[in-house]
C-alpha cells in the first residue's frame, strides 16, 4: 500500500504517533470536543497574528500566496504568508542553507491534536 505523506500526517505525527499512522493509512477518526477547541483557538490566533502583521507593515513587505521560488525570495518581503508549496519550482525544503541565505526560517504550526 503506497501512502502520500501529507500536512495531516505530519501534524498528527508532532502530537501523536498513532494518530500519525492511522491518518497515513487514510482512516479518520471522530474530533473529540477538545481538538475542536484546540482548532478553533488556533485559528484565532493565527486571525490574530496576520492582522497584527498587516498593520504594522506595509503592502510591500507582506505577501500572500508566493510560489517559494528563488526569484521571489529575492523580492524581499518581510513576511510570506501562505506560500504555495505545490509547485515544481518550490525552493527545496531539504536545502535549509538556500532558505537561511535569504534571511528566512521555516514556522511549523501543528493544525491537529492527539486527544
């Protein structure tokens, strides 16, 4: 049985190696009422945090839904938000170094919870 390792998984997998392995195998389980909280809160705080952003910094200096190419990281902006990692032409996440020389880190935020 091949796999595709998603988002889903490697969330799951920060939290709860079982939750990790049955959502790489495709079974989904019932939300208890605390992981909905735990995303709802989450949201919020994301909400939060990107209108703080766009507040205090300009148009210029925050972008939305940028394809990670080199090109692009040269422009220069401050804060990418929501980066298109679906390309072919996404900057590799396995080289840190090219990612580091432009000045960026990587933010992991987990979506879902073990509970």
């Amino acid at each position: 049985m091949v796999s595709k390792i998603t988002d889903d998984v490697i969330n799951a997998l920060q939290h709860c190696r079982l939750k990790a392995y049955f959502r790489l195998r495709g079974e989904e389980g019932a939300q208890s009422g605390y992981e909905k909280l735990l995303i709802e809160q989450r949201a919020n705080a994301q909400r939060k945090a990107i209108e703080k952003i766009r507040r205090e910094y300009s148009e210029t200096e925050v972008v939305t839904d940028l394809n990670l190419t080199v090109v692009n990281l040269r422009k220069g902006a401050a804060f990418i938000l929501s980066p298109d990692l679906k390309t072919e032409h996404v900057v590799s996440l396995a080289a840190p170094a090219v990612l580091l020389s432009f000045g960026f880190s990587l933010l992991l935020q987990p979506q879902n919870m073990c509970a």
